[in-house]
C-alpha cells in the first residue's frame, strides 16, 4: 500500500476532531482560524525562462491559529456535540485468547 503523503479534513470532520480531543459534549461548534495580515512590496514569481519582474504592493496572511468556536444557532459549518458523543458505538468487548 503507497504511503500517504496527504492527508486532509472538511470543516466539519476537524471541529469534530477537535471536540472529541477537549471532551466537549454540549453546544453547537464550528472551526475558528484567526489570521494576521500585512502588507509588504514583492517581486513577483520567476521562472527559469522570466526576467525578474517589478517590486509591487502585496498582501500577504498568515494563519495565526485554528481552532472552534461555540455558536447559538445551528449552521452549515457547525457541528452539535452531544451528537458526536450518542452516535459513539460501545466499545468492543476484549477477549483472551488461549
């Protein structure tokens, strides 16, 4: 089997991550990224065949964090919690082998 080499998540699967790592069971939840931004003067991309072109004004964003946030209202990027923890299946009883 190729080793994977990406790995990705939709809004809704990492806020459900997220609330199952910090125990939330209550509220509605959706992801939360915080970015920084500034404003800087950049040459655009070369390539091996370009000269280089002008310096010119740019925007540049970082993401700052990720996280979730509680929400009051349902939406389509929330998730409810108490619906991860009922929908979790028992755990599989362990038997010995002897």
């Amino acid at each position: 089997m190729p080793e994977a080499t990406q790995v990705t998540y939709s809004h809704q699967e990492l806020t459900h991550l997220m609330l199952r790592d910090r125990g939330i069971r209550s509220g509605h939840w959706m992801i939360l990224v915080r970015f920084g931004h500034t404003a800087a003067n950049v040459a655009p991309p070369m390539d091996d065949t370009a000269a280089p072109g002008p310096m010119g004004p740019a925007t540049i964003s970082v993401i700052l964090d990720v996280g979730i946030q509680r929400v009051d209202e349902p939406g389509p990027l929330t998730v409810d919690a108490s619906k991860i923890w009922s929908a979790r299946s028992k755990p599989a009883r362990v038997t010995s082998r002897s």
